[in-house]
C-alpha cells in the first residue's frame, strides 16, 4: 500500500501516534492523579518544608550537569575526531566506558575512596602526619558531589553523538572553513560546533533527563531532589497524588529543557548535501599541545571509569560475594535478554516515529513524540505502577473473558510477565532511541525524499532503500544505548520482575542496602563488565564510519 504525501495522516502517521499514546499511559496518569487529586495535607506540607530545596537542588544538577557533559563530552570529541596525538585510537573507544557505570555504583566507590576511614584520607594521615580534623577535605556527598559524578557518568551521550556529527563532516567543511582564512579555532567555533549542535544538544538532554530521573545517588548523597521527594511521597507517606503532583512537577523540568533547546535552535537546519565524505588527515599536535590532549581526554576516562571499576575490582577480588558462580550466569543471562528485547524494540519504534513526524510535517506527531521523551525524566518505579494500574485492570478483563469461555481461570497473563517489564523500559528509555534517531534522520536533507519519489519510491520503500542505510551507525547507537541502560536500571526492575526473576542490578541494590558494599562490588563489577562489550563495539562502529 502506498502511503501519502507529506502533510496528510498516512496510515504510517496513524500507527505512530497510537504506538506513542500507548507508551504515554503513564505520563497519563501521572496527569490524572494530578488534576482529580486535589492538593492534600500531604502535599501542602511538602510545598512549606522540602519543595524549595527540591527546586533548588534540582536547578543546581541541572546547571552544573548540563555545563559539565557539554564541556567534556564537545572537548573530547573534538579532540579525538579532528587531531592526531599520542594515544588518540585508543582514547576513540576507551572515552564511552564511563557510561557503563552506573551513577549509584560510581556514588558507592567514590564514598568508599574519600570517606574519613577510606585509602585516600588515610595516606594524607599518614603520608604528612595529619591529625584528624587538622585538614580539609572536600564532602563528596554534596550536591556538588553530585553533579560531579554524573558529569562523568553522563559525558560520553555528548561525546558519542558529537564526536558522530564531527567525523561526518571533518572533510570538506574544515576544507571550506580553512579557504576562507579560518584557523583552528575559529573554524571550531563557527563551522564545527553550529553543525554539529543538534547532536550536542541531544547529548546533553539525555543527560539531564537522566540526571533527574536518578534515585540510587542522590539519595545515597543526602541530596533532596524531586525523585527522591516522589519516593519518600510515595512509599513513605503513602500518597500516591502527592508523588504524582511532585512528578508532574519534575516533568515540567524536562518539558522546560526541551522547549529552550528547540526554541533557541529556532528554524535552524544542518544536512549532509554530499553523499561523499571527505576524510579529514587528523591535525598533528607536538609537546605540550599533545600532552594536554592527553591530559583533557585521560581525566575524564580515569575519573569516570578507571578509578571506579579499579575499586570495585579490589574490592571483588578481596571479599566479593560468596554466592559468585553459576547464580551470576542466571542474573546475567536476564540482564541480557531484557536489555537486547528493549533495545530491538526501542529502535523499531523509535524509526517509526521520527520518520512519521518527518512525514506528516506537522505539530501533532511532534508533540506526541516530545511527551513520550519526558518518560526518561520519571523514575522507573513510579513508570512501574503507573504501567501497573491499567495492565492489572487489562489482566482481569482477560482473565473473566478466558474463564467465560473455558471455564478454567488462567490467572495473571500480562502481569509479571517479561513483555510487561520491555513496556516498562520502552517508556523509560525509548527517548534515548528517539533522540538520536531524530538527530541521525535530521541530517538527512529532505531533497532526498524527493528525488526518492521523482524514481517512483513510496514512503515504506524510500526508508526501506534510502533512510535506512543512512541510518546504520545511529541505529546502532540507539540500540546500544538503551541496551546499556537497560543493563543498569533498578527502580523499575524491582517493581515489575516477576517473581524469583532477579537481574544484576537488583542483587548489587540487594547486598547495598545492607551495607554489604563488599559483596555488592562483585554484582556492580559484571554489570560494567557486561556493559562494557556493547559500548566497545559501538564506539568500533563510529570509527568505521569515519572517511577512508
């Protein structure tokens, strides 16, 4: 069947839109219980004690982390794209790992390096003869702490994106840049960096929203923020308007970041008009200039990744967890199979609806595929109950229908099951799919649309045929992204697994909550390890794509 010219609502165009409302049922209720709820005692105690810290704190994260993954992420990138140093091939593949941590493991490790008791503060004690209390030390468990850690969590979904849109176009726009007399830096600031701002911006929003949408740290830090405001509302107070109302609160957030960003990019466009890349031979840098290429691509891997996995693997390898061995296999395994069906997922859906809001040319698709983002802004918990209340309410329905017409009760068919748990983080995580598919299918000019449809291609095949060869190396990222996200999501793990069905994620919670760091350790080691080996093939993947 073929579907219609852009403007009119294909039947492509129909089925994005009602794969998006499904993925919203729980922004929906989220809504609901905000508007029938009323403004209870609950929640009238919370806006005269803890929502000004709440907005606060939340501001702060949101400033510090933006200006901190934009500055490394942008900077790291640049370097390893457009220079040549010492040990730039390595740094390509080696500056994602930090996204293989998670923040509430990096949280952990760090508070065990810098406590008062910790290795770093006893080798100043003994090293310069320091009595306690005799010195200052920096409080990790701060809100800038905080910001810190998820600065070198969250760089490389700037960096990754960045350092894409920065190999696509190192040839012949540098080349350009340098005929009209520009050096370096201004062929940086003025050609380079415009270009490759859509990417850059959808980097740092995946940052933010996940910053925001973080429990395990800034809970474990002291720090209030809405999330953690929305669960001690929740599953403390037991109001469940007061934690939706604190949520839409949190989703007003999101919406504000993402209404600047496409405000400030105003009708801007940036498109490849060359199907042809021109490789770019790498700028050489000498002595100090090499050096301090090192220095600014090393900090970030040592600080993101190194140190962390290096305590974690310490503390594995020196007590770890007895039960490590054929259980471990099983917890993997799990991990594995969610991650990989979300992922294959997300990507199918997140292609269907970028291309039908590129289709249909107007405000409608758009918006539906913006409230499906602010999903990655709400904690995997209250998205799990919010997934909950209508697919229990479906499971019954079915249940008396089946019992109708058996005679036999079948019991719970969608709840607890493994399909409910993908729906779950699909609603969490389709946005890191969508964004970065949006920002690859952005940069495919639409002239190629139509010379696809002066050859007589419908809108199925042009995609088929042209988009999505295209689309390869951000289809790839998206699906890794959200595989590593997957790999490392609790809250909403622990509400909808079914029963006897635990992940890595939730043992490391398990043995932490308890105080068993230790042991957590060797849980919090597998989850990095296994994430690790999709980032490394992602990061593979981008240097392929550079212009031979």
């Amino acid at each position: 069947m073929k579907l219609s010219g852009r403007g009119s609502f294909s039947a492509l165009v129909a089925g994005s839109l009602l794969v998006a409302l499904m993925l919203a049922v729980p922004i929906f209720s989220i809504a609901a219980n905000l508007l029938l709820g009323g403004a209870g005692d609950t929640w009238r105690h919370l806006a005269s004690t803890v929502l000004p810290d709440y907005i606060l704190n939340t501001l702060i994260l949101c400033a510090g982390v933006g200006a901190g993954v934009i500055v490394v992420g942008v900077s790291t990138a640049w370097l390893v794209s457009i220079h040549d140093f010492p040990g730039r091939r390595m740094f390509e593949w080696a500056l994602v790992l930090p996204l293989a941590v998670p923040a509430y493991v990096m949280a952990y490790a760090y508070t065990d390096l810098l406590q008062f008791v910790g290795p770093v503060q006893t080798w100043l004690r003994e090293t310069f003869n320091l009595a306690p209390g005799a010195y200052w030390f920096p409080d990790i468990r701060t809100v800038g702490g905080a910001c810190a850690v998820f600065v070198f969590v969250l760089y490389p979904y700037v960096y990754l994106l960045a350092r894409a849109a920065f190999v696509e176009r190192a040839g012949g726009m540098l080349e350009a840049g340098r005929s009209l007399g520009l050096g370096p830096w201004e062929n940086f600031w003025r050609v380079s960096l415009p270009l490759a701002r859509p990417a850059i911006a959808a980097g740092a929003s995946l940052a933010l929203m996940e910053t925001l949408a973080d429990y395990g740290a800034v809970t474990y830090f002291g720090v209030p923020t809405f999330t953690s405001g929305i669960y001690r509302a929740w599953f403390s107070l037991g109001d469940r308007v007061a934690a939706a109302q604190l949520a839409a609160l949190l989703l007003g957030f999101v919406a504000l970041v993402l209404f600047v960003e496409r405000v400030t990019r105003g009708r801007a466009r940036f498109h490849n008009t060359t199907g042809r890349s021109r490789p770019h031979p790498g700028r050489r840098l000498h002595g100090v200039k090499a050096a301090g290429a090192v220095a600014v691509c090393l900090l970030p891997l040592a600080l993101g990744f190194l140190v962390p996995a290096g305590a974690l693997l310490q503390m594995a390898l020196s007590e770890g967890d007895a039960q490590f061995g054929a259980r471990f296999v099983d917890l993997a395994r799990n991990s594995f199979v969610l991650a990989a069906a979300t992922a294959v997922a997300a990507v199918i859906v997140a292609v269907l609806l970028a291309y039908a809001a590129r289709l249909s040319g107007q405000w409608l698709p758009r918006t539906v595929n913006r409230l499906v983002g602010l999903g990655y802004a709400v904690p995997g918990s209250v998205i799990a109950v919010g997934i909950l209340i209508p697919v229990t309410r479906l499971d019954v329905w079915l249940a008396v229908q089946v019992q109708a017409i058996t005679g036999h009760a079948p019991g719970l068919l969608l709840t607890g099951g493994i399909a409910t748990m993908v729906y779950a983080y699909l609603v969490r995580f389709l946005t890191v799919s969508l964004q970065t598919v949006e920002a690859s299918l952005g940069k495919i000019t639409p002239t190629m649309d139509d010379a696809a449809r002066s050859l007589g291609f419908g809108h199925a095949a042009t995609l088929r045929r042209v988009h999505l060869p295209l689309l390869r190396a951000g289809l790839l990222t998206a699906g890794l992204l959200v595989f590593v996200d997957v790999m490392k999501e609790l809250p909403a793990t622990l509400v909808m697994r079914p029963f006897n069905f635990d992940t890595l994620a939730t043992q490391a919670h398990a043995l932490a909550s308890d105080e068993r760091l230790a042991e957590a350790s060797t849980a919090a080691l597998a989850i990095v390890v296994v994430g690790v080996l999709p980032l490394i093939l992602l990061s593979w993947q981008i240097a392929r794509s550079r212009p031979k």
